[in-house]
C-alpha cells in the first residue's frame, strides 16, 4: 500500500507537471529534446511532462526603450540625440515566434543589436545633412530609420511601431554660434524692414510735395490766367468808354483832347488819394503832360480801330 501510494502520487504529480499556464499577452515557446515543437497560446494548456519543455516565455505586448546617442553632420558638428523607441512582435506566426526565439542568444544581444541599427540609420542620415538643416527635418529622420529597419527587423520577428525624436542639440560652441546667426539675421532683417520703411516715407513726402507744387502751380496758372482775363477786359472795356466819349464830344463839337487831360487829372488824383504815403514821381510839367496827352491819343485811336472791327 505504501508503494501504490507513492505510485499514485508521482502520477498525479507527473500530470499536474504538464500543464501549463501561459500569462495573457504572452506565448511559451515548446521543444522536444532542444528542438523547436510549437507555441502555447495564452491560457491553460497542456504538454507532454518531461518530454515537452518551455524553452522560453516571450511577451507579445508593445515594449519601449530610451535612446541617447550621438550624430555628425557633413559639415562636422556634433548633434546630441534623445529618442524613445517603441516595438512589438510582428505577429503569433510560428515562424516569427521562431525567430524572436532563436535568433538571438538572449534578450540583451537583441537589444544592442537593435539599439545599434537605430543610431547606425540615424548617424547615416545626418551624416549626408549640415547642421542647420537638421533641426528641420526631426520627421524625415524617423521616416528614414523606419524604411531602414522595417525589414531586418521583420527577420528577427520584430516590428518597429514608432520612433520618436524628443530631442536635438547641439555643443555649447555650435549653439552660441546658431544664436549669433539668428540674431544677425534678425538684425538684418529689422534694418531692412527700417530701410525700406523709411523709403516709403520718403516716397509718400515727395509725392505729396509734387502733388502740393503741381497744385500750386495749377492754381498760379488759373490765378495767372484770370488776372490777364481781367486786365484785357478792363483795358477794353475803358477803351470802348474812351472811344464812345470821344464820339459824343465830337458830335457836341468838343475836344476830344479834354478826355485826356481829364483822365490825366483823375490818374494824378488816383494816385494822391491811394499812395498811401509811398511817393511816386510824376513830371507835372508842360511837356510831359502833352507827351502823355500824345500817348493817350495814340491809345484811343487804337481803341478806335479794335471798336470798328
């Protein structure tokens, strides 16, 4: 009895030592003697004891590292990165299990082979770019690495989810240098923008003075004009006054000559009254009033003339 029991015992042992819980979001990976059997999805399952054995436990779920590395630029500057890395298994596939299984020694020969593929694709890339592009192209760099590694990876059993760049700088010497780029060309820009500022005053002043001189000159022009209009009228019209009273004396059988010596007298008067204590010189004399009479008449025959025509 003892021994029956015993016997029992191992045998319900050896039953129980073949089943298998496998954690969800996992799978076991069976061999048979060192070679590779099948997969065990989550759940409780069951293997054949000491026969069948878990060679290893691998995690379907999304996992992420921390990267810091650092680039060269083509114009020889040292560019610092910091990224995060995010990456699953591609699938529960028999063969991608296989290879996330067996292609590696152990987890950590995966890991420095997959970090060093990561900052290999990134120093190439910046390797073909100058420093003052590369803060511009954080989102050609990520396209670039994933097109890279997409593929070995899907060898190892692997997929590159995404891959974000946190972080570029640069040396303190290179950054210094940057800032004293942008703000010289911040400097720039601002006495440009002064400059052409100031042109367009300038131009708006000129045109607004050659607007306010072609005015001016317009209305000069107008004024100019109707001042002649004015006098040519009031010439004429004494004119036609001077030749109608020499008409009505002569038919009264005057002298027309007295229209002279009156208008002679009336200028005379003229001035007195509206000099306004200027002093004008007049030769009051004989000859220079029949001078003046002589001019008057030779005026009023002209006058004459004009009325006729």
């Amino acid at each position: 009895m003892p021994v029956l029991g015993i016997l029992v015992a191992l045998i319900i042992l050896v039953i129980l030592s073949g089943l298998v819980t496998v954690k969800q979001g996992s799978v076991a990976v069976i061999t048979v003697f060192g070679k590779y059997k099948r997969v065990l999805l989550p759940g409780l399952s069951v293997r054949i004891p000491l026969i069948e054995q878990i060679y290893k436990r691998i995690s379907i779920q999304n996992r992420s590292m921390e990267l810091q590395f650092q680039a060269i630029t083509q114009d020889q500057a040292n560019v610092n990165f910091s990224a995060m890395m995010l990456y699953a298994v591609l699938n529960q596939e028999d063969a991608t299990i296989q290879n996330v299984a067996f292609k590696f020694v152990d987890e950590r020969n995966f890991m420095q082979a997959l970090v060093r593929s990561v900052e290999g694709s990134v120093r190439a890339f910046v390797a073909t770019k100058k420093q003052s592009e590369i803060l511009q192209l954080r989102m050609e760099i990520i396209h670039h690495v994933k097109e890279q590694l997409d593929t070995q990876l899907e060898e190892w059993g692997f997929h590159l989810l995404d891959l974000q760049i946190n972080d570029i700088t640069f040396d303190e010497v290179i950054i210094r240098s940057m800032a004293q780029v942008v703000a010289s060309n911040n400097l720039k820009a601002a006495a440009e923008n002064e400059g052409q500022a100031l042109l367009i005053t300038k131009t708006k002043a000129a045109e607004a003075e050659g607007n306010a001189i072609k005015i001016s000159a317009e209305a000069e022009k107008l004024a100019a004009k109707m001042r002649g209009e004015g006098v040519a009228m009031f010439r004429e019209e004494v004119a036609r006054g001077m030749a109608q009273a020499a008409k009505e004396m002569e038919s009264a059988n005057l002298d027309a000559s007295f229209i002279l010596f009156s208008m002679w007298t009336d200028a005379i008067k003229h001035f007195a009254e509206n000099g306004k204590g200027n002093t004008i010189f007049l030769d009051g004399s004989n000859d220079a009033m029949q001078r003046t009479m002589l001019q008057m008449q030779s005026t009023l025959k002209a006058s004459n003339i004009i009325e006729k025509k």
